[in-house]
C-alpha cells in the first residue's frame, strides 16, 4: 500500500513544473491501472503494509477516487486555457487523493478519523478559491462547520473504544459490542452528516452549486462515500444498540429521500438540482446499512460506486453547457438538442443511469437496497415506490427541460462539444455500465 502513497507524494513536484497539466493526469491513470492489477480476493484486509491494508470495500473506494481524480483534471481544462493557479489547483488534487487514498486503507480508527477531517481541507480550498460566486465563502463555511460539529464527538467516542479495550484496529471491532447510546449517537452523527443524511444536508447543495466543476465531481463521487465507507465500519461494533434504534434513522432517511425527490422539481439551478438527487440516492444508501443485513451492505456499496460515476457525469454536462452559455439556469439552457445533438446522447444516457436503468450499477444497487428494506420492513414498500418513481421524474424533468424547447436567443456564440469532453463522458459511463458483467466481484 505504501508504494501507491510514495507514487502519489512524487507526483507533487511535478504538479510545480511548466506544462505539466496532462502528463499529471495520465501518471493518475497509470496509476489507476497499477491499482487495478493488485489481487484483492477477500473480505480481510490485504496488502498489508505499516497501518494500511485494503479489503474489498476499500479496494472500490480507492479506485474509484483514482479515476474521480484523474477525470476532474480532465474536466478542468478550462483553467488550464486561462492558467488560473493550476499548479496549485494540481497540487490541491493530489493531496486530495493522498488524502482519501489513506482514509479509505486505514487499518487503525484513529487514523481513519484523521484522514476523514484531511480530506475536508482540500475540498474547502477548492470551493473557496476556484468557486464562481463570491457565495462560495458562506459555502465553504457552511461545509467546514457541519462536518466538523459532527465530528468532536466522533472523536472522543473513538478515545473511549481505546481507553476500554486499549485497540483501534478496524479489522478486531467486530469482537465487540458497545449497547450505548451516546456513543452510537457519536459515532454515527458525523457520517450521517457527510452522507448527507435529510436534516442535516442543508451544505451540500450549497457547495456544490458554488463549487467549480472539480468540485462538485469530488463531492459527489468520494466525499458523500466517506459517510458510507465509514457507516460500513463502525455499525458493526454497535450491533445490539442498532438492532434497537435503527428503525428511526431508517424511517427518517427514506422519508427525507421522498422530500427530496420533490425538491428536485422545485430547482431551476442544474447543478442544484443533480445535487439534491444525490442527496435522495444516499438517503436510499443509508436506509440499507442501517437494516444491518448482508443485502442493505452489499447494495450500498453498489450503489456508492455507481453513484459516483453517474453523477460526477451529470456535474460535468452541466459544466459542459455552463461554459457555452455561461448560466446554470434551467431557463437558458434550453433546446440543447439544436446546438450539441451528440451531448443530448450523453445526457440521455447518464440521466438513465441516474433513474436506475439497466444495465448501469445503479440499478443492481437499488434492486438489493430494495431487498433489504422490504426485508426489514414491507411497510417502507410505499416510500421506496414513490422515491424510485419520483427519481425517474425529476431525471425525465432534466433531460426534457434542456434538451427541448426553444433556445435562448441571448447566447452570441456557440461552439459544440469537443473530443476531449466526449472521453471524459465515455469515461463516466463505460465504467458505470460494464462493471455489472463482474457484479459477482460485489457478492463475496
């Protein structure tokens, strides 16, 4: 594991040379090949070297942030042309996956926790010195004030696993139970925040609609599967309490997930409106972890990684008619299907993925959520319809309200989708649709 760090810790003097924009992206997917190539074939943690390990859940996570990483540099071309900062926008990328690269194959819970708060430090820089209004402060503070409320108590609830049974280790916490519910409260809060759970996702849509195309792909790709990643490993220590109060995270969830739902009809903002979807998709996520059985796991993680890929997609088309037409509003960016007939192709195909259309991850992932919840409860059967219907409207609502109707007259000029941008959307989908020909590799 340390070979990858020390790979990724000699890319940063590169970041500081001239002209070294894209030979940076490609060592990142060099490197996302080598990754790819390590055997990983067990839940117990492999690999192994000083405190970092990968088991299977890491192993997706880490790739996936790879590949997020290398895209958002791809995406960002933009500020290549302008030469805006880039070598510290570089810089930034790097330590950002530095930083998620050593949370996610932590072995050690304190560790974990540490990088879990590292990884908010490059984010808020991004927002804060690449964001487009002067807004992007208040959401940036609102982002950094959120995580890290939620985050104190995680801490101390970790100081008191280690002053009772004198370990942290990730792996040995699964030998004990802890039926306590402050510490269930403390441990649990500062993911349900970085998920974000309903109540308590007012940062995200604001930082994602300040942020800068990179931005919103980190945020929507790894930071909201950080909550996930660890929800995955500290419910296991907490078995008999969760079995006991669970019901109320789950039913709070998916209600949230169905206001939600109907919030994404209200936007007139793209990016806000992709945003709230994703709050909907994680309400689905942490509905299954909290059931606590093999199917809620399994599909959460399926539906992490496929919701990763699809909606750091849909950040960049909405990016990808932001730099034409210079607005975010539903009202300009209308009868696109004139203008970039192709890109209508790719809207149509991510915003299917997004309603869960086969074949994409998605779909496996919400098939399996779905189990488990009506597993649970066949009570939430109701809520799970109308959230799965509403999720195919506000996405329909997206495709139809950009890609027909009459275009904004106001636009000067014009120019269509360039190669570059086509890869970076086959990119997004390729992976999406055809990792579910190995969805076996999810099922061990």
């Amino acid at each position: 594991m340390m070979k990858f760090l020390f790979m990724l810790i000699f890319l940063i003097p590169f970041c500081f040379k001239k002209k070294m924009f894209w030979l940076v992206q490609m060592f990142l997917f060099i490197m996302m090949f080598l990754f790819l190539i390590l055997m990983v074939s067990s839940l117990n943690y492999m690999n192994l070297s000083y405190m970092f390990g990968i088991d299977m859940i890491s192993f997706g996570l880490i790739l996936l942030s790879i590949w997020i990483c290398s895209l958002m540099i791809m995406a960002s071309e933009s500020l290549y042309s302008k030469n805006f900062y880039i070598k510290f926008f570089l810089f930034n990328i790097i330590m950002m996956l530095i930083m998620l690269y050593l949370t996610f194959s932590s072995m050690n819970l304190f560790m974990f926790y540490f990088f879990f708060e590292g990884s908010l430090i490059p984010t808020l820089m991004l927002i804060m010195g690449w964001g487009y209004q002067p807004e992007r402060i208040q959401a940036g503070l609102y982002l950094l004030f959120y995580t890290l409320f939620a985050s104190l108590p995680m801490l101390l609830g970790i100081m008191y696993v280690y002053n009772f049974y004198n370990y942290m280790s990730i792996y040995m916490l699964k030998f004990i139970n802890i039926n306590f519910f402050f510490f269930f409260i403390s441990m649990i809060l500062a993911f349900l925040v970085k998920m974000p759970m309903y109540f308590l996702h007012l940062w995200l849509p604001k930082a994602h609609v300040e942020a800068p195309v990179s931005g919103s792909m980190i945020l929507a790709g790894i930071m909201l599967k950080l909550g996930g990643y660890g929800l995955m490993r500290v419910l296991i220590m907490m078995q008999e309490i969760c079995l006991k109060i669970n019901f109320f995270f789950i039913s709070l969830s998916l209600m949230g997930g169905f206001y939600v739902s109907l919030m994404c009809f209200l936007q007139i903002d793209i990016k806000s409106l992709i945003a709230y979807s994703s709050v909907a998709h994680m309400s689905l996520v942490i509905g299954g972890l909290m059931t606590m059985n093999y199917w809620g796991f399994f599909g959460s993680f399926i539906m992490m990684i496929g919701h990763g890929l699809c909606s750091s997609g849909m950040f960049c088309l909405a990016n990808i008619n932001y730099e034409r037409l210079h607005s975010r509003s539903l009202f300009i960016n209308k009868g696109l299907m004139s203008f970039m007939p192709s890109m209508t192709m790719w809207w149509f195909l991510l915003l299917s993925s997004n309603m869960s259309a086969p074949p994409s991850l998605n779909l496996l992932g919400e098939i399996s959520l779905i189990n488990s919840l009506v597993g649970w409860s066949s009570m939430t059967m109701i809520i799970l319809m109308l959230i799965s219907f509403f999720s195919a409207g506000y996405s329909l609502y997206l495709f139809s309200f950009t890609q027909h109707g009459e275009y904004y007259l106001g636009s000067y000029s014009f120019y269509t989708g360039v190669s570059r941008e086509y890869l970076m959307l086959m990119l997004h989908w390729l992976p999406l649709n055809l990792i579910i020909l190995k969805a076996d590799y999810f099922l061990i």
